[in-house]
C-alpha cells in the first residue's frame, strides 16, 4: 500500500505530558503537509490549534484521557472541545465500571458525551490491554447501540496498545454503524497496513508521519 494512503487514515497524535506549543505546531504542519486524517491534540491546545489551521486539517481531541474515570466533566470536556473548534473526539470509557458489571453506566456515558458532540465524529477508546475477551464483545454492543462512530483499541498510556487480534474480535462484533480505530504501538508500515487490510479505518500514531519523513519511528 502506497505510504500516501495509509497517512490519509492516520490520526497524527502528540498526547505526551510535556508537549508544549512549539511540539503541537509542528504536527499540525506535518499533517497538513502529509494529508493526514486528523491531528490528535490534548484539549488545551484544541482552540489556538483551530485558529492556527482553519479548516486545512481536522482537530481531534481526547476526553477523559487517559484513565477514563471522570465522572460528568467529560460532557463538560466535550462542550468546551467543540465550542473550541474540536472536529473529532476520542473519549476513554470507565474501565473500572465496566469491569465491575455496570455496563449500563458505561453506555448511558457515552451517549452523553454523544450528545454533547453536535455532530462531531466521536470514538471510544474502550482500553483493550485491560479488557477480558468478554468485556471486549460487550463493549462492541455497547458503541454499537450508543450511536458513536469508532471503536478504538487504546489510549496508548496503559500496559498495552493495539493488536491483530483485537481488531479481528472488533470486526466479528460491531455494527455496521461503527468502524474501527487502532491506537498504540503502530511501529512500522508493514504494522499499518496489516490494521488496515482488518478493517480499521483509522490509526491513532505519530510514527507513520515520522517515517514519511524519513526520521527515527520512536515515540507513539
């Protein structure tokens, strides 16, 4: 697969702690130069980002991050994101909720954070490193009825990112409403285009970028 297409799919994400100004302007410019799906940002830099790109890139943003257990700020979050210009939101889910049976919390949560969308694409990051196969299929019905529009592996700050495996457990138990998101550990091309050719629509990494350029694929 041509490196054009792939980054076409590519959410170029800078979500580290230290990452200031200067690193946030960067991605933006490297994904208007190399075309990519969106640049994934941390909230706080969603409204100068917007103003510095316009329209000429899509600006994601993440909810809840990374450990997903806030309580209704995240609507709170996703209001102030798209009222800041955020065209896409990646949200993490209450792992601990879910994992303590209460999957009935969990979706009524995301459709929340739906609502609060107006329209904005919106993905849940469901955390799969710390999911047992069964609560990974239930989170498959769990977006799938909450209207959200990806499904997506990972936060990348956990004990794991995606894998082959996941994503073909995705594909056997979502609805045709949802697609598919991978995120974390995205080494190489070749890890690219085998998410791709599973259905993802969508990769959550910097390093793809990074080897477009020609540099050292180290970092998310």
């Amino acid at each position: 697969m041509d490196i054009r297409e792939i980054l076409k799919k590519v959410d170029h994400t800078l979500l580290g702690v230290t990452a200031g100004w200067s690193d946030i302007e960067q991605i933006l410019i490297d994904a208007e130069k190399f075309g990519t799906a969106s640049a994934c940002i941390p909230p706080a830099f969603v409204k100068r980002a917007k103003e510095y790109v316009e329209d000429r890139v899509k600006i994601c943003t993440v909810i809840g991050f990374p450990n997903g257990y806030n309580t209704t700020a995240k609507v709170f979050e996703t209001e102030d994101a798209v009222a800041n210009g955020a065209d896409e939101i990646d949200m993490v889910i209450n792992v601990g909720e879910l994992k303590s049976g209460n999957t009935v919390y969990v979706e009524n949560e995301i459709k929340a954070v739906r609502a609060a969308c107006e329209g904005k694409i919106l993905k849940v990051i469901i955390e799969t490193c710390l999911l047992t196969e069964n609560e990974k299929i239930a989170m498959c019905d769990i977006v799938t009825r909450s209207g959200a529009d990806y499904i997506k592996t990972s936060t990348g700050f956990s004990t794991g990112g995606a894998t082959f495996d996941d994503i073909k457990l995705f594909s056997e138990h979502i609805g045709s409403n949802v697609k598919m998101k991978a995120a974390g550990g995205i080494s190489s091309l070749e890890d690219a285009e085998k998410f791709i050719s599973l259905g993802c629509d969508r990769l959550g990494t910097s390093r793809i970028v990074k080897l477009a350029k020609g540099l050292d694929a180290s970092g998310y």
